[in-house]
C-alpha cells in the first residue's frame, strides 16, 4: 500500500540515484544503468549530455509525474526527444521488488531510450 510517507521515500531514493554527480559509480551502489542502443550509438559525447540532461532533469508536474515518484522524465537533446524512466526490482533483478520504498530489498534500474524506442 502505498502511503504519503513511502511515496517521498521513493521520491527520494528516485532523485538521489538520478542525480548523482558521478552517476556510473552511484548506479553500482543505488541501481544500475541501462543506455539503449539508440542512445549509445550517437555516440560518448550524447551519452555524457544525455546522462547530465537526466541528472538536471527537474520539469516534474501533475501532468508527467501523478504519483510524485520522480521515476520517469521526457527532454531533447540535439533535437533529439529522449526519455528516462526507473524501473523497480528485486535485488537479483528477477522480479519486481515487494517493497520500492525499502532500499534494502530494491533494485532501481535507470534506462535512458530515446523516445521513439519506448
């Protein structure tokens, strides 16, 4: 059940692996990183602004974030539309985790696609 006080713990637990200053070495302590092929073949240069686009991302609204999880963002790049969106697993990344506000039994995953990959 989700309650106001799990909802912020998401929120917090979502923005502080987003927007960790050095995200790859964040991912491997808070969650892991997935890039799309999409996003990886434009190459490391659009890789490091997509993943700094993600971790200044801040354009939440009842519109794009109704639950106020921060788990899901939509931006451009190079005139390029991307999304971002954290997906919640078990720690063995099996099955969906049974607690996303309990850090100790989830696995957040962070994928960068762009938006005509969704």
């Amino acid at each position: 059940m989700t309650t106001p006080d799990s909802t912020a713990r998401v929120r917090e637990l979502n923005d502080a692996l987003r927007t960790a200053g050095d995200p790859l070495a964040e991912m491997l302590v808070r969650g892991q990183l997935v890039m799309t092929r999409g996003v990886a073949e434009r190459g490391p240069a659009f890789v490091d602004r997509a993943l700094a686009a993600v971790r200044a991302f801040d354009a939440f609204s009842a519109d794009n974030d109704p639950y106020g999880e921060h788990d899901f963002g939509i931006f451009e790049l190079d005139g390029v539309t991307l999304n971002w969106k954290i997906d919640y697993y078990d720690n063995d990344l099996q099955w969906g985790s049974p607690d996303r506000a309990d850090p100790a039994v989830t696995k957040r995953v962070l994928t960068v696609l762009l938006a005509e990959e969704y």
